[in-house]
C-alpha cells in the first residue's frame, strides 16, 4: 500500500512539474528582445504591477530571461538597467526575440500608437529670460513681442513622463542631452506651420523646437508637423481665452493659482481647473503652467473636453509675480 501511494505521488509532482510555467529558476532562457513598441514593463504582469512607471524603449535590445509558458507563451522575462525591480514582464508582441543581442540600438520608423494622456507646457517667457539672458530669444525680446503678452509653447509631452525617445538613435539621444539642438537634424514642417511655431514657441530660434521633437514628439504617434499643428491649436485655444487675459492682467503683480484656476473654469467649464499646475522659479515668478489633457485630437474632441476627460493636477506653487518683458 505505501508503495502504491508513492507511486501515485511521483507521478503527481511530475505531472506538476510539466504542466508549471517557466521560470528562471527552472527554465532560463538566453537571447534577446528588441522592442518595438514601448509597452509597460510589469514586476507581475497578472497584477499589473509597474514601480517606477516602467516602459520599454523602442528599438532597444534587452537580455531575455524567461517566458510565462513553455509552449505558447505571452510574456517574456526582461533584465532592463536601471530599475530597482530590474527584472520585468512584458507582453510578446512588443517585440521581436533574437539569438544574441548585438548592443546597437535600430530606430524604426514613427508607428507609435498614438495615446490618450498629455501634459502641455506653457510657459510665461519674460520669466524664462530672466534665467536665460542669453539665449537668443531673449536676447530680442521686447515688451510688445508676441511672447510678452501672450503665453508660450514649451512643449507637448505624451504621458507619462518616461515615454520619451521613442525610436530615437543612441547618436541623437545624447546630442540632445548635451544641447547640441543645432546638430539635430531640421523638422519637415509646413510653411504655415514653420512661420506660427516661430512665434508662439520663442525657443525656436535656439532650435527648442528640434530638442521637443526628439524628445517627446517621436512618442506622438504622428508626423512632426501634425504634431506641432496639433500643439498650437492647443495654444491658441489658451490664448484666445480669458487665461491669457489674466496674465496680461497681472503683468508685473501677483497670480494665485486660485485665480489661475478660475480663469480656466471661466473660459472651458467647470472644473477645468483642476487640471492645471502653476510652477515658480526660486524668486517667485510664474515661469509655467502644465495643462493636463486626455484625448485624441485626430478625433475632433475639443479642447474643453480633453480638459474635463484629464486628471486633476497638483499644486507646486501657491502664487508668483508674472514678471514684465
């Protein structure tokens, strides 16, 4: 009888044992993955569990660890540097699995799917200036430019924050981060577009319009020149409000953030409010605001909307002085 029961046993646990997912532990895999879509990096992806908002980076090849199923698997086992969870669950068809990684990071044309959360950055330029004086643009600025009474284009940012150079070549990445902007290559943009980015986003003339792009335009889901179109359509909605109005208003006074807020209520409903931030530089000017949005704009949702559709914002700075040109 005790013979027959650890026969039954044996069987079971090896029964078990085939029919278990692979780990690391009993399965590791070797090769590499090169992502090509810049999909979560889960620590569990059965509970959706992602610290540090982790995101894959398109192009670029990781160590391949494990698969979740020896037959038929789903998800992959990745080491990615940098992390304090390094080791990270991420859906096969995020990318392709090869025998050996070769350290070159491919970029892949712009096929990323456009998403639902921005963040605009507006900024208030006489303040910018007065920590930048040397800066081309504001080097020309005068108080009856357009950036002096109007609010300007910092940029347009695809949430969340990591979601950046999508696709972009390791050369670019790091002549961008020195600031080399001038040694990026020049954007394909309309005319129309070229002559009203030029104005609304000053930095043009120091090539910000470049830096914006590489860095967060390429996770757009769409050509640079929708994507400025789309972000200065933003702006001007800003600017066409009474939003503008207020900051004209308090040209060399005090803005709370309360009033901030109820300028955006006042011009687009209710609410809209919530969703904006106001941040300071250290002597208290109101250098820029930051617009949670939510939305696709190739949808024709208006801008009210991706407003409302938005989460709230939180509060960085209580009030400063909106500095004159």
């Amino acid at each position: 009888m005790y013979l027959f029961k650890l026969i039954i046993t044996s069987f079971i646990v090896t029964s078990l044992l085939t029919l278990s997912p692979i780990t690391i532990a009993s399965d590791k895999l070797e090769g590499c993955f090169e992502a090509t879509q810049s999909c979560e990096a889960y620590r569990s992806f059965r509970k959706k569990t992602n610290p540090e908002n982790a995101r894959l980076e398109v192009g670029k090849q990781y160590p391949l660890l494990a698969q979740n199923k020896p037959n038929a698997a789903t998800h992959v086992q990745l080491e990615i540097e940098g992390l304090k969870s390094d080791r990270r669950w991420v859906a096969l068809s995020c990318g392709r699995v090869l025998p050996r990684c070769s350290g070159q990071v491919i970029t892949p044309p712009v096929t990323q799917t456009k998403g639902d959360d921005y963040l605009l950055a507006v900024s208030w330029q006489p303040a910018f200036c007065e920590t930048h004086p040397s800066k081309t643009e504001c080097k020309t600025l005068t108080p009856s430019r357009f950036d002096a009474q109007n609010l300007a284009l910092h940029g347009l940012w695809p949430q969340p924050r990591n979601n950046a150079y999508c696709g972009v070549s390791v050369k670019d990445k790091s002549v961008d981060r020195r600031k080399r902007w001038d040694l990026l290559a020049p954007l394909k943009l309309s005319s129309k577009v070229r002559q009203e980015l030029s104005v609304v986003m000053p930095g043009y003339a120091s090539n910000l319009q470049r830096h914006e792009w590489i860095k967060h335009g390429t996770c757009y889901g769409t050509s640079e020149n929708v994507y400025y179109a789309d972000s200065l359509w933003m702006m001007r909605e800003l600017n066409n409000s009474v939003v503008r109005d207020l900051f004209r208003s308090r040209i060399g006074q005090k803005l709370s953030i309360q009033d901030l807020r109820q300028s955006f209520d006042k011009a687009f409903g209710a609410g809209a409010g919530q969703k904006v931030n106001m941040r300071c530089d250290r002597k208290g000017r109101v250098g820029e605001i930051w617009v949670n949005l939510r939305g696709k704009v190739s949808s024709g949702i208006s801008f009210k909307h991706m407003l409302m559709n938005a989460p709230k914002a939180k509060a960085d700075c209580k009030s400063g002085v909106v500095d004159p040109a």
